[in-house]
C-alpha cells in the first residue's frame, strides 16, 4: 500500500465510526424521546384526576424542566 491508500483506508474508518456514533446518538434521542412522550401522557392523565392545583402544577414544572433539558441536549448533539 502506498501513502495515499493508507489515508483512504483511514478516512473510511474514520467515516464509518461518525456514521456509527450518528446512529447510536440517533436512537439515545428516539429512547429519550419516547420516555418524555409517556411522562407527558402521565402527567395528561393524572392532570385530569381529582388532583390538586398544587401537584398539578409541580408535575408541569417537573415536565417542563425534563422536556427544556432534553431539548437542549439533542439540541446540542447536533452541532
């Protein structure tokens, strides 16, 4: 092999280890999407229980802060 076979070599590598580490990101946020999915449909549900205003409101702060953080973090693994 001459020099420029062993860079090519090294890029493909190289290009198959992103794509790899893209598909793994990939499902990580599908999996951190689908549990932010059931929280909101827990928090629907049990909204529309005999529930007090309070819990109410402490389980949306809860959820907002989970949604806002997970937002940013794929958010941020796209740059």
């Amino acid at each position: 092999m001459n020099d420029m076979d062993d860079w090519l070599a090294a890029m493909k590598q190289k290009r198959d280890e992103m794509k790899l580490q893209l598909h793994l990101a990939s499902k990580e946020a599908e999996e951190e999407w689908d549990e932010l999915v059931s929280d909101w449909d827990r928090f629907v549900h049990g909204a529309q229980l005999d529930k007090s205003a309070e819990e109410v409101g402490e389980a949306a702060r809860e959820l907002g802060i989970r949604i806002k953080t997970a937002f940013d973090r794929m958010r941020k693994s796209r740059v």
